[in-house]
C-alpha cells in the first residue's frame, strides 16, 4: 500500500529586521513583516507633500475650483448624514459667482440659527436684559444681528478693527475696496466726460453766437464816436475871430489845425 509521506517538522524560525524565515521541506520561504503605520514614515518613494498656493493659470484654476467644490459639497453632505448635523455651504468664485448647499434645513433656517446664535454671544443688552430678547420678535433680532454686522463691515472698510480679521478676510476685503475704487474711478470719468461736452457744446454755441454780437458792437462804437476831420495845416487859415469861434464851439478841446473851415469863415 502507499506509504503516506510524513512532512517533515519545522527546522527553525528566525525573526530579525522585520522579516520572518521558515523552512519548510527544505525550502527557504520568506515573509515581509508589515511595518507599523509610526515607521513607515520616510520609506518608499511615494508622493510628496505639495505646497498649496494659488493657481496662476485661470484655465487650471478655474478646473480645481469646479472640482474642489463638488468634492467638499460632498463632504458636507456626508457630515450632515453621518452626524445628522445641520450644514450650509458658502462658495464664493473669484469672479463673484455663489455656490451654496444645505442639508437637512434650507439656506434661510441655517442662516437665520447662526444670527441668533452670534446676537446671544455678543448682544450685550439681551445678555443684561433677558426680559428684552422674550418681547422682541424674531425679525427684531434679525435685524439688530444684520446692523451688527454692517456696522462691522463698514468699520474695516474704513480701516478699523482689522485686528481679529484673518488673511483670508482681510484679502476679501482689499477686494471689495478695489473693486469699490474702480467703480468710482468709472463714475468720476464719466462726469468729467459729460462735463467737458457740455463745455464744448457751451463755447461752440458763443461762437456761433459771436460775429453777430461783433457786428452789434462795432456798429454801436460807430454811433458813439464824434464825427472828427483832420486837415492840413495847409488848409486852414491863420488864427482869426472865425476860427477862435469855432475852437470855443468845440470846447476847446481839440487844436486849431484840427478844425475844418467853416463855411463863413
């Protein structure tokens, strides 16, 4: 009958440098020893670390933000399943477009919660005069939160309180002042614009106006002036009674050369 072949016991096992030896049948078999996730660190040639930075390239950029987006949209609505959380999501381009997302509540309600939220750490008045927040009502506290905020805002556009404000808000609001500066430069351009037309349109009207107003004038001028003749010395005869009364008709004003004779003289 067959004889039934006996495997032979294990000649030895060794363990050095994470790896396992075994010998079996007289074959050498080897086991890589898994590495613990602390001593991975630095083995291999895996990817490294990359630095996060802008984009430069606006094609490039605008592909990341698309699927950035959808990826943490994502996320957020894993979280809110997950934890049964409410979660809002707000996604501003760089060229000003919104992209939001809600979960389990829609944008108002959560937005609506984080006001009420922000009035209860910092409202003052509520938090000295309970009394005030039960007679008030929800758009009270709406508003009061609204106003806060704005009033906050426009403290850091005018360069106050900048402080608490973080690189990315403060990169925010050098924005918003330069797209605020490039409008007012737009409407500065157009009233200059439309006053120097108005300028041109003004002169070009005088001038229109301008050879009847010289005519006008000089025709005026003409009619003032006194009808005066000059003569030779040639002319006129020596001083006499006659000439002497035509100096005293004049006035005595102009010399006797100057005087044309007269018709009885």
């Amino acid at each position: 009958h067959r004889r039934r072949s006996q495997k032979p016991p294990l000649a030895s096992f060794h363990a050095r440098g994470g790896v396992s030896r075994a010998f079996h049948s007289g074959h050498r078999r080897r086991f890589a020893f898994q590495a613990p996730a602390s001593e991975k660190k630095g083995m291999g040639r895996g990817r490294g670390r990359v630095e996060v930075r802008r984009i430069e390239n606006a094609v490039s950029r605008q592909v990341t933000f698309s699927k950035r987006r959808r990826g943490l949209a994502k996320k957020a609505r894993e979280l809110a399943v997950l934890c049964d959380a409410d979660v809002a999501m707000l996604v501003f381009s760089d060229k000003g477009r919104l992209h939001d997302f809600a979960a389990h509540a829609s944008m108002d309600q959560i937005l609506d919660r984080y006001e009420r939220y922000l009035l209860s750490e910092t409202g003052d008045v509520m938090q000295e005069h309970p009394e005030l927040q039960e007679n008030m009502s929800y758009d009270d506290i709406r508003l009061r939160s609204r106003i806060e905020a704005l009033q906050k805002s426009q403290r850091n556009l005018m360069g106050e309180q900048l402080d608490t404000l973080t690189l990315r808000e403060v990169q925010q609001l050098e924005q918003q002042i330069e797209i605020a500066l490039r409008n007012i430069r737009s409407r500065k351009e157009r009233l200059l614009l439309e006053e120097k037309r108005t300028l041109e349109k003004k002169e070009k009207a005088e001038l229109d106006a301008s050879p009847h107003k010289k005519r006008a004038a000089s025709s005026t001028e003409a009619a003032s002036l006194p009808n005066l003749n000059i003569c030779s010395i040639d002319d006129i005869d020596e001083p006499g009674p006659a000439l002497a009364k035509h100096v005293a008709a004049s006035g005595g004003n102009l010399p006797w050369w100057m005087l044309r004779r007269s018709a009885d003289g």
